[in-house]
C-alpha cells in the first residue's frame, strides 16, 4: 500500500503525540499550563508511551517545603517524578521493579503515595480522575512485571 505524499503531516510530532496521551491520562486545560507538561516531551523517549498521571503539591525532602509543584508520570517503561520551573528542574526515574507499592487517599483533597524502595513520593492535591488512571495503570505494570519474574 502506497501512503499519500502528504502522508508525513498526518503523522503526530513527538511532541503532539505526548500531549495526546496526557489528555488520555486525563490532564485537564490547567494541567497543560504547568512548566512541567511543556518540559516534558524532552524526557519521553520515541519508543515510550504515557499510561498515567498525576501532579500536585509534595513536600521537598531537603527544605521542607510543602507547597512545589510536582508530577508523577508512569510510562510503558518506567515511572518519572518531575518538579521543573524557569531556572530549577528536578526529575528522578523509577523502575517499575522498584515499585513496592502505590496509594490513592482521598479525603478533603486527593493524594497518591507511590512507595519505592528508595522513599516514598506523594502528589497532593491531585485530580481524582487523574489518579485513578495512574494508580491503575502502576498496579498494572507491577503486576506484569510480577508474571514476567515468576516465568523466568
């Protein structure tokens, strides 16, 4: 089969292709004005696809500080924290085998807790669509990688 000349414009960017996923994990209008969600089509890699979520306020280890903005993305082939701004970016990756555990509380608010084996991270102030999306999707993950080990 043939494709059309024009066939290369019907193909998403990289980055159109990103924000597609983000609106499928349910990332809202105001979602997509953080500096984080612009930043982040340079972290994705071409291979990898977004399965969920969630971004909010957490509490900074070193200063204590409760109010920064942060996001959880879990990918097909790992789980990204990203708090980035004009001037300041922090990411760490996660491996899905260094996963113990994911939490979603709710209460006034929402908050997810994701459980590694090198700390915890909680995103508070969360959109409840967003996390259940990422929360399933993680225990998703967790549970393949459990049935690829236990083949093996």
């Amino acid at each position: 089969m043939k494709l059309p000349k024009n066939s290369q414009q019907m193909l998403p960017t990289h980055e159109q292709r990103v924000k597609q996923e983000l609106a499928a994990a349910g990332v809202t209008k105001y979602g997509f004005m953080k500096f984080a969600v612009h930043y982040l089509p340079g972290l994705i890699h071409d291979d990898e696809h977004i399965g969920g979520i969630v971004y909010g306020r957490y509490t900074d280890k070193k200063s204590g500080n409760r109010w920064n903005e942060g996001m959880l993305v879990a990918t097909n082939l790992r789980i990204i924290f990203l708090d980035h701004k004009p001037g300041y970016t922090a990411s760490d990756e996660i491996s899905y085998s260094a996963v113990s555990g994911v939490k979603l509380t709710w209460a006034v608010f929402s908050a997810v807790t994701l459980h590694t084996r090198v700390g915890d991270y909680q995103i508070r102030f969360v959109n409840t669509k967003c996390a259940n999306k990422f929360v399933s999707y993680v225990e998703d993950r967790q549970l393949e990688d459990t049935e690829q080990l236990n083949k093996a």
